[in-house]
C-alpha cells in the first residue's frame, strides 16, 4: 500500500504556478510590482504632504538630506536641518543653503489635524464621492508615516527636493504613481475585452462581420499609434474635462488604439478552434452559438489572454507616459509620471540634470515600473504558454 | 509578381480611404473649429461666422472629407493651413525631409547593430555576454524615449556648465550662422546636430531588433535542417551564415516595415524634445491650434507611408525568400 502514490490532477493554474517559480527574476519582478501599488495605494499615507500642496517660495528645493550621525560622528535617531534661500544677486537663481542651527529630528507616524492634511484613507478613497455623501461615510485620516517634530509647520522634509510649484516630488511621485500604474491595466483590460468581443464576432460569424471587422483594424493600425493617439485626446482636450474624465478619457484613446492585435489574434485563435472536434461534438449534441463561445472556446483563450496583457500593461503604461508629456494626457492638478517630466523638460535646459535632478525622478519610476511589468510578463508567458516551458 | 503587386496595391486603397475618414471623423468629433477662438471678438461679433464661411466649415463634415479627398487624390492638394495661411504641402514638406533625415539613419544604425548583436547572443546562448545583453535590451525596452531625450539635453547642458564648450548641441537641427555656411560646414553642422537624437532613437529600437533577430536566430537554429548541416561535418561558420542567418534575415526583412511606425512614433518624442524641426511639433501645435488640414495631411503621409514600406517589405520577402508563391 505504502508505494501507492495518489495521482494529483494539475489544473493551468497550478501548473502555471510550479512554471512561475522557476524564474526568479520574475518573482522579484512580483515582489518590486507589490510594493510599488501598495506604496500608490497608500500615497496619502506614506507621502508626508497632502497632494496638491504647493509653495511659491520653495521651489526647486533641493532634497532634505536625512542624518543618521551627529556632530561626534554617533548614530543617531535620523534628524534633519532646514534650507536656507537665498537670492544670487548676479544671475538671479535661488541658492539654497543648508542651515546647521538646529537639527529637527524627524518622526514616525505624525499626526497632522490641519484641514488640508486629512484624507480619505484608501480603500474608501475607491468609492465615488457622491456615493460616500449619500451613505455618509466619512472616514477621515490624520496619520502620516513620517514628519518633521516641528510645532511652528515652517520645517519640512522633501526627500525628493520640489518642483516648480514648491511641491514635494517624493509624495507627487506617489500620488502620480495611482494614476500611472492604473491607467495600463484598465487600458489593457479594455482593449482585450474589445478585442475578444470583435475578434470573436469575426472568428465565429465569418462573412461580411469577418470582412469589415478586418477591414476596420487594417485601417486603424495603418495609422501610427503615436498620431493617432494624440488626435483622439485631442477631441477631448478643449473640453476641460475633470481629472476623473479625463482619466477615462486616456483608458479610452488607449484601448481604441490597442484592440485591434488581440481582435486579430482571438479570430486567428477561434478559426482553428471552431473545427476542432469538441466544438462539432457540442453543436452536433445541439449546444447554442452562445453556450459554444462561452464553454467550450473562451476558456482555450485564457493563457493568450493573460500573456497578452502582460505584454499590453507596459506598453500602456508608455504610452499613457508619452500622452500626458505632450500635454495630451493627466491634466494639472491630477498628476502623472509622464506629466511631471514635462514639467521636468521645461527645466532641463536651463540647468541640466546635475543641478536638478529630482525632477527627473519620474522617469527612473517609469523605468522601473515597465521593466518589472515586462520581467513579469516573461516569466507569465513561459508559465502559460506550453511552447515555452522549461 | 506584377499581378501580386498590382493586386496588393489596389488593395490599399479601400484601407486608405477608410483609414483617412477614421481620422477626418476623429479630428471632427472636437468640440469646436479653428473659428471658434474668434467668436467672442469684441468688434465684430460675426467674425466667427464670417471665418467658419470663407473656410468652408459651415459645411456638413462627411461632405467636407468628400472635397478633401477628391483634391488630395485629383492635385495632391492637401488645403491651406488655416494658421499659416500657407499651402500644407509647402509647409509640410521642408519638415517631412527634416524627419527623414533623422529617421533613416537612425533606423539604418539600430538595424545594422542590433543584427549582428541579435546574431552574436543566439550563438552564444546564455553565455555572460548574452545576459548582459539580455539585460541591457530588458532595460531599453523600459526607457521611455523622450526620458533618454532629456537625460541627453541634461547631459549635454552639464557638460557645457562644467567645461564651458558644448560637446553636442542642446537642440535644433542647425546653428544660429547656419545660412552663412559653406556646403560642407552645412553638412557637418547638421550632422553634429544629428548624432544625439540619431542615437537616442536608435537606442531606443536597438533594443527591441536585436531581441527580435536573436529569438529568430535560435529557432532557426533549432531546426532540423540545421541539425543536418552540422552533422555532414560543415564547418560551423558556413552553418551559421550560409544556413542559418540567411533564413534568419527574411525575418528582419519582413519586420522591417512592421517597425517603422514605432520608429516614426519614437522618433516623434524625440523630435519634440531636442526640438528637431520635424513634424511632430508642428503636429503637436496644429493638433492645439485645431488646424485640420495639417493634422490631416500629416496623418495621411504617414499612413501612406506606412502602407507603402509594409507593402515594401512584403515585396521584399517575396523576392528574397522562394517558399513565397505569389
């Protein structure tokens, strides 16, 4: 009995799991992903300002530089010093000094109660205003995860330096970082739901639907993405939309461009399918043309769906990058990692990178943020799609 | 193979007409014309009005893209800029070359390292320089173009604060004494004006070739008639150029004209960033102005152009690669 082994079936997602594993790049690549949502979850949090906190007279401040070691060279519990401005006569440009008067020692989880410093703590944020006014929620959060100990609110820690407006770019990035992370997986999400939709309708139904689906594909993708990006933001641009508008107006322009591959690829997929023997089984035992794409043929498509948007959501995540750089895209004063290098171009001439560097921080979060998304997307592709196992 | 070309030609056609309406019924869907910034005038409350009529605006959209398109495809007239008050084409044109002349040798670098970068990691297959390699693509796929564009312009303001001489230009395509030239000076003016965008969209694109002709390379590799060459004792060398590359190659041929609205597009940031005077800004500031005409004739160029080197680079595969019956 003892040499009996029970034989354990292996559903996709278990065996996509044990392939998952064996990548290791992808796992830190999962592993650098989470932090970076759970960081944009919680940005109101973790961000020691509220967001949209500016400061005429603090701009391009230079980032708070945090000391561990005191005078005698000990360590310490981390303090700060605060920055002088002071203006150089000759060229005009502020100079900023650090003032070694005083060390203000920072704090964790500081409560601020000013009436700019609350916010709605995340998962509430999620539900529409209206809805919480109707259901009377009204959750309000003072706790910061970090502060300076400084009763008078003129010291403040910018680890990441300002921006043109004074505000600080460390928790800009966070707050940008909801709007830049989100905005591919919807954009994604959406073009591979119109994508089966049309590429299903052409696959099953054949005829004339196959003929001007294709036709109309053909014709949006012999238009250059770029191009034809900007001229269907730029409908929406004169109408000053919200920033939540707008944000679904991007989603949108992103996924009018992106479908059309999945909808060729879901056809391709669903012209081999339909003669297989299980489909004929299943209309020849009287199953409808909707229990036959909901049963039988969606669920072959769910590796090429998972791998196509592990190879959209990057692709998005440029793209919507590139939109609100040209100024097509977020609009102030909701913000993005692309709109906060436009800002950073404005800039970049005048100085260069060694004077401010700071403001070019957003591009290393792009950077980052496209580079985990493809790693995980390697290590998804091999785990679901049989052809490239190891 | 005329038959085949004559055949493919015509096809285009149905995708061009559709594919220009597409935009044409895009570009309508904004709220307002290029009139509409005139109709509070203080003066003359009508000059709103009176511009809408002398344009033609007041017309339905879909017959305005009927007349649009008889003049475009009867005298190549692509309409007047509405801002500029100056013919697109004129406009358009001098720009267009400007483009083409970042373009081309910006694609002809990236495709003539990245083959050989392609071709070199599939032979050495996880080798230490193939991950280094792997890597290095990985993180180029990553980097937004106009991100490396102004790293680029920060670099070279750096280098200019530190050494007081500039190493590369900040930006333009020529210098300010330009026209005082000789036509050699010309010529290595803009060149020197050249070499930083030329690289950063080059980079940029490298990465995503060489990923694409080493993936193509190692499944070339694994095929059996290579398997056959290698086994009837060729040397190694005539395998993989004569057996494998060769086959390799159609592929980049083929891909070729799939890469080049990616790179027109990549280009485009790039442009917009260095202020290479391409089309992209001028399509960038016509997209603002609501100048219809030019965004239209720069949407159809390109469109064309697309069509033509996809078109191309079939023809090419057919000619290179004889499994292609036409």
């Amino acid at each position: 009995m003892d040499d009996v082994r029970a034989v354990k079936g292996a559903s996709l997602t278990s065996i996509a799991w044990q392939q998952f594993k064996k990548h290791p790049l992808a796992r830190i690549a999962l592993v650098v992903l989470g932090i970076m949502y759970l960081l944009a979850a919680f940005a109101d949090f973790v961000a020691p300002y509220p967001e949209h906190d500016i400061n005429a007279n603090a701009t391009f401040e230079p980032p708070t530089v945090v000391h561990i070691r005191d005078a005698e060279g000990r360590l310490t519990w981390p303090y700060i010093y605060t920055m002088k401005k002071t203006i150089d006569m000759q060229t005009f440009e502020s100079v900023w000094t650090v003032d070694t008067s005083r060390a203000y020692p920072l704090r964790l989880f500081v409560r601020r109660t000013g009436i700019r410093d609350r916010y709605v703590p995340f998962p509430v944020n999620l539900i529409p205003v209206p809805m919480r006014r109707a259901l009377g929620i009204r959750p309000w959060a003072t706790l910061h995860l970090f502060g300076v100990d400084d009763p008078s609110g003129q010291v403040k820690v910018h680890l990441l330096g300002t921006d043109d407006l004074g505000s600080d770019v460390f928790g800009k990035l966070l707050f940008g970082a909801r709007i830049s992370l989100t905005i591919g997986i919807l954009a994604s999400l959406v073009a591979i739901v119109i994508g089966m939709i049309m590429g299903g309708l052409a696959g099953f139904y054949g005829g004339w639907i196959d003929e001007v689906i294709l036709r109309f594909v053909e014709a949006l993708s012999a238009i250059p993405d770029l191009f034809l990006l900007l001229t269907l933001s730029a409908v929406f641009y004169p109408l000053h939309l919200p920033s939540t508008t707008q944000f679904t107006v991007i989603i949108v322009a992103l996924s009018v461009i992106g479908w059309g591959g999945t909808a060729r690829a879901v056809r391709g997929q669903l012209l081999s399918l339909r003669e297989r023997d299980f489909t004929v089984a299943a209309k020849a035992l009287g199953a409808s043309n909707s229990r036959i794409i909901a049963r039988h043929l969606l669920p072959q498509t769910l590796s090429f769906i998972i791998i196509s948007l592990s190879i959209q959501i990057p692709g998005y995540t440029l793209a919507e990058s590139v939109l609100s750089f040209f100024g097509l895209g977020i609009q102030p004063p909701s913000t993005s990692w692309g709109l906060m290098l436009s800002t950073a171009q404005s800039f970049a001439g005048v100085t260069g990178l060694g004077a401010r560097w700071w403001i070019f921080t957003p591009g290393v979060a792009i950077f980052i943020a496209v580079l985990t998304w493809n790693l995980l997307g390697d290590g998804l592709r091999d785990a679901f799609d049989p052809k490239s196992r190891r | 193979m005329l038959r085949y070309i004559v055949r493919r030609f015509f096809n285009l056609i149905p995708t061009f007409v559709i594919a220009t309406f597409l935009a044409w019924a895009i570009i309508q869907a904004a709220p307002g014309d290029f009139a509409s910034q005139f109709a509070f005038d203080q003066v003359d409350p009508n000059k709103a009005e009176r511009i809408r009529a002398l344009l033609g605006l007041n017309q339905p959209w879909y017959l305005r893209y009927l007349y649009w398109l008889r003049n475009v495809v009867l005298h190549f007239d692509f309409g007047t800029s509405m801002t500029s008050k100056a013919s697109v084409t004129a406009l358009i044109l001098p720009l267009m070359r400007n483009s083409m002349i970042l373009l081309l040798p910006a694609t002809a670098l990236a495709f003539a390292i990245a083959i050989p970068i392609g071709v070199y990691s599939a032979l050495h297959k996880y080798s230490f320089l193939d991950r280094v390699l792997t890597v290095f693509s990985l993180m180029g796929l990553a980097v937004p173009n106009f991100f490396l564009a102004l790293i680029l312009l920060a670099f070279t303001v750096g280098w200019f604060h530190h050494f007081h001489w500039f190493l590369l230009p900040t930006g333009g395509m020529t210098s300010t004494a330009f026209s005082s030239f000789t036509p050699i000076h010309k010529i290595l003016d803009v060149s020197w004006h050249l070499i930083g965008p030329m690289l950063v969209v080059s980079l940029s694109s490298l990465a995503f070739l060489s990923r694409i002709m080493r993936g193509e390379m190692l499944e070339v590799l694994s095929l059996d008639y290579i398997r056959t060459a290698r086994s009837k004792g060729l040397s190694d060398r005539t395998v993989n150029v004569k057996h494998a590359l060769r086959n390799a190659i159609l592929v980049i041929v083929a891909i070729i004209g799939g890469t080049l609205p990616g790179l027109v597009s990549g280009a485009g940031s790039v442009e917009f960033v260095t202020g290479w005077p391409g089309i992209t800004p001028l399509f960038i500031s016509s997209i603002f102005a609501q100048d219809v005409y030019v965004v239209m004739a720069l949407l159809t160029i390109l469109t064309l152009l697309l069509m033509v080197g996809n078109l191309i680079s079939d023809l090419a595969l057919a000619l290179v690669d004889p499994r292609i019956r036409y």
